[in-house]
C-alpha cells in the first residue's frame, strides 16, 4: 500500500486541510470530492496496523472515484488532490465499484449480513459513490434515503455523515461534501445532488405514505425487512421515476415474519433484485476472537441468525426440519409422476388429490396435496399444492367453496351431462379431524360435519384416524405430537430425505400460504407444550392440523406404528 500505515483520523484530517486549501486558492470555485478505496483483506500473520484498533491488514488494490469538482461547470476537471480514504473488504469493494461504474442499471441489492458484517456502513458508503457516478455522468436531481422509524433514520443519517466531511447550516466547511439541515432532514451537495431522508413510518391511515410526491433517481433504504411491514416499498418504488433506469441498495435483517420472507423470495427470484450475504467473516475490520467467543456464547440458532446471515425460525420452533429454501418449490416438470391414485388405492379407485380438512368454530381449513414419484427415489413424496381457508361460515359454506375448487382446478368431483356424480371421473378422498360418538366433545367434531360433506357433493371423507372395534371401525385420535414428529420426518428425516413440500409459483410463492405461515411461527410455550394457545384469530394450528389428518394414515408407519 502507497499510503504510511497510520490511522483513518489521521488521514482524514490532513485530506482536510488540503482541500481547505484547495477551496481559498480559487475562491471556492473548485473542491475535492474525491474518495480512495483501499481494498483489504485480513492478515494475522503478515498484515500491517492500517487502522487503529482492528486486526492487521494487507493490501489487495486502490481504486479512486471522483476527483476535483468545478462548482460553475459543474464537471470533475481533475484528479483528487487528497481523497478521503475508505479501508474496505474485497466483497464491499466489488459492490461499490459496480454502483461508481453502473450507477442506473435498474437494479436492486438486498444486503443481508450477520451482525457486525457492516452493512449500514456500506450502504451508507454506497450513497456517496452513486452521488459522485452521477455527477460524472451530469445527472442531477434527488436521492431517497429511507429507515422505518425516525429512530433508525436518525442513525443512517449519522452514518452517512461519518463517511465523508459534511456540515450544517449553522458550519461552514469549504471542503465539506454537502450540508445537511437537519428540520427538513435534506442533505444538499456542491453537485447540486438532494438526499432526502425519510422514515417510512405512517403516522396515521389518514396521513398517507411519508414518501410520497418525491421524484428520485435512486433510493437507499435501511432495514428493508420492517419498511416491508410498512407496506411501504410500493411507494419507494413509485418514487424512482427521475431517470430512466434507477439504483435500489437496501439492507435487510432476517426476521421471523412470513410476509417478508415471501417479499424477499418473490424479489430474489425476479430480475431486477439481487440478494448479497455478507458473511461474518467477510468483514476483516472485526478480531475473529470476537466470533469465535460469540459463538460459543450463543445458541446455534442465534450463531446461525446473527454470524451467517441465515434465515432461522422462532427460539421454540415446532416444525424445525422445515426449510424455506428445501421444502417450498414447484413440482418439477421433468422427472415427476403423479402416483396419487396408486398411493391412495386402498381406500378406493379413482382418487386423483388428498384432502386434509381441520373444522374450527372461527376458520375452516382444507389443503390439497398430492403424491408423486421423483426419478430415483423409490417412496413417493407428497406436495401440498392447494389451501382453501373459510373464515367465520357454515361447514356447508365451506364445502360448497372446496367443491368449486376441487372441479374448477383440480378436475374431480365433476358431474355428468344429467347433473349426476359423474360415474368414471376422478375423485377427491378427504381426511378430517376424527368425530367424536357423543357430539359432546368440544375439541372434535361430530358426525354432521361429515354428514354435510356427503351431502354438499363430496362424499369420500374419513377419519384421519381409525381403531378396530368388535364389531366395527371407529374414529380414533390422531396424536398431536406424534403428528407433528411425523411432519418434521416428512420434511426431513436423519439421513436428510425430504418427502413433504409446498408448491410454490415461478416467484416462490407459496400455493399454501398460510400453511408457510403456520409451519414457520409455530411456536411451543414455555412448558414445551405445542399448539397450546387459545384458539383464536391467531391460532396457527389449524392448518398444520389439516396437514397432520391428511397423511396420519398413510405416513404413519414411517414413524414405527401400525397403519390404520
């Protein structure tokens, strides 16, 4: 490295007072609004003590952006005389130099690192790297910068403003790279560039987005994942209408929301997005003791979350073999055969889907799968491939919902030209939550429930588990936890087979949202009991519950008891 191994203080101020300098030669007119890169890797070994403080560095490359702006041309017309200077790593370097050498390509970067990996810094770095591209290039206008509370803003802006010299309207510096005033929340630039800070947060329903009526040439928001949860990023996007293509760098933390994780999956599978991980050992500014004691302090899951950016669920998750990037995908186009209607034999021809069906006093939930042999397995896997959920109606209601389902999309359950039960089309067999003999058991159903199945056009409905009698077959109790260690089996057993997935669209979308939702919240109390809360608008149980009636029957055996 060209530059004397002292720290970045040190380097900042005399880059200071050469651009001090610079400004009284010529009247003000020019100003060095350059910034040297100084790309770095961590070395314990051989590496010098650029920054005081932080582990020992080597040299990988120098790069420069900017230069010498004429405030009248309003043009770069040199070279820097003494740039401000940024230690960065490898994986931040590649990203600012991409923004400085492509500032309005369209896209979108969702920055996902582990705690501590830096990445408020890089956005924040990211920001005046696209100012000075634009400059060069001679567009001129204003610039998003969002954070979903005024609390988080306040902290981007500080940020920002730690990068590079900037003053207020109450202190002057010659040399400063933009004043920020600090009532409307604006930064301005001798470039003639406006960053225009904003909370996405609504004060009221009434009051309307916090970003609307800006026009932007690019937006950098800061922990995307709850500006999502502001409903928010539709108006962030309506803003970028300042050039024709525009710039998004956001950073984004992982959290346990459904909602978010199917915004960033529907993004990351788009074209415009692109989602970077930054991982913590792709920051060489922090002591690797400092993650090696971190880790062994933490709980895997929180090591998982905080030190490899990876998406965990909640602390007491239920359903913990499910993985969102395993087990949600489409059905694959090649390879795949539907062995529904072998796998179901046993309890009659014809039968095309699987129905799970759990009855609720407040929701009525029914999720449609499907059997299908993959190339080179010789078990059959299931894909839940459809969800119908009814909330405050009639069980009539509901199988009157299902049914047009059933034949609109699924094809069974059709009638013939006379209006009758058509007598060879395929047919849908639905597995229910058990009855209950006396109808006076609160927690299960009784016989109606199946009664106005039969009746309402779907006739083939079972329990989801039965018992031998003397003299007949009765409805039995399906296990709660013994159902639920025969999920988590499906979706991953020890040898790591999956055999349970969910169908999702070409943007991975969930065809069964709420059953993403209800596998990925639930949680276990503080006793480790699960699906123990009330049951309420916000019970997740009842879709797992309908998963569960489904494949008991079938998928039994596969935890070392005897099939129904």
């Amino acid at each position: 490295m060209a530059q004397p191994a002292h720290g970045l203080t040190q380097l900042l101020r005399s880059a200071l007072r050469t651009r001090s300098e610079l400004a009284r030669d010529d009247g003000g007119r020019s100003i060095d609004l350059g910034v040297e890169l100084r790309v770095v890797r961590q070395d314990l070994e051989r590496g010098d003590a650029y920054l005081a403080g932080k582990p020992p560095l080597a040299g990988v490359a120098v790069h420069r952006v900017g230069g010498i702006w004429d405030v009248i041309e309003r043009r770069f017309v040199g070279e820097s005389a003494s740039p401000v200077v940024w230690y960065v790593g490898e994986r931040q370097a590649q990203l600012l130099l991409a923004i400085w050498e492509r500032p309005l390509d369209g896209t979108r970067t969702m920055l996902i690192s582990a705690e501590g990996g830096g990445k408020t810094v890089l956005m924040s770095q990211g920001l005046w790297v696209f100012i000075l591209a634009l400059s060069r290039l001679g567009l001129f206008g204003a610039i998003g910068a969002t954070a979903p509370t005024h609390a988080r803003l306040d902290t981007f802006v500080r940020t920002v403003c730690e990068q590079v010299p900037v003053d207020s309207a109450h202190e002057d510096k010659p040399d400063a790279f933009g004043t920020f005033y600090t009532a409307s929340k604006d930064l301005r630039t001798p470039t003639g560039h406006t960053v225009q800070f904003r909370a996405t947060k609504r004060a009221s329903a009434a009051t309307g987005s916090p970003v609307q009526g800006f026009t932007w040439l690019g937006s950098f928001d800061d922990e995307l994942q709850d500006s999502v949860e502001n409903g928010a990023d539709p108006d962030i996007e309506a803003r970028l209408r300042g050039a024709r293509d525009s710039r998004r760098i956001c950073t984004a933390t992982a959290k346990d929301s459904p909602s978010w994780r199917l915004f960033r999956d529907s993004k990351g599978s788009g074209v415009d997005w692109r989602i970077e991980r930054i991982r913590f050992n792709e920051n060489p500014f922090v002591w690797p003791e400092h993650w090696a004691r971190m880790q062994r302090n933490v709980s895997l899951r929180e090591w998982q979350r905080r030190g490899l950016a990876m998406d965990v669920g909640p602390e007491r998750m239920v359903y913990t073999a499910w993985d969102r990037e395993q087990n949600l995908r489409p059905v694959p186009h090649i390879g795949a055969e539907d062995v529904t209607g072998q796998v179901l034999a046993p309890w009659g021809p014809r039968f095309a889907v699987l129905v799970g069906h759990d009855p609720g006093k407040l929701c009525d939930v029914s999720l449609v799968l499907q059997a299908f042999r993959l190339r080179g397995q010789t078990r059959p896997v299931w894909w839940v491939r459809d969800e119908l959920t009814t909330e405050q109606t009639t069980t009539e209601q509901h199988v009157k919902a299902l049914l047009d389902r059933l034949r609109s999309r699924w094809s069974t359950n059709r009638l013939d030209m006379r209006g009758a039960p058509a007598a060879d089309g395929p047919l849908a067999l639905v597995r229910a939550d058990p009855y209950s003999n006396s109808g006076n058991d609160a927690s299960r159903p009784d016989r109606s429930v199946y009664t106005l199945f039969r009746r309402g056009g779907i006739p083939n409905i079972m329990p989801a588990a039965l018992r031998p009698s003397v003299n007949e077959t009765k409805a039995a109790t399906v296990p709660k936890n013994a159902g639920i260690d025969m999920v988590n089996g499906l979706l991953c057993n020890s040898n790591g087979e999956r055999r349970l997935f969910v169908e999702c669209d070409e943007h991975r979308q969930p065809m069964a949202p709420r059953l993403v939702e209800a596998l990925e919240m639930s949680e276990r109390n503080g006793d480790g009991e699960a699906e123990a809360t009330r049951k309420d608008g916000s019970d997740l149980s009842h879709w797992c519950a309908a998963l569960r009636y489904a494949l008991w029957t079938i998928e039994r055996p596969r935890v070392g008891e005897a099939a129904a």
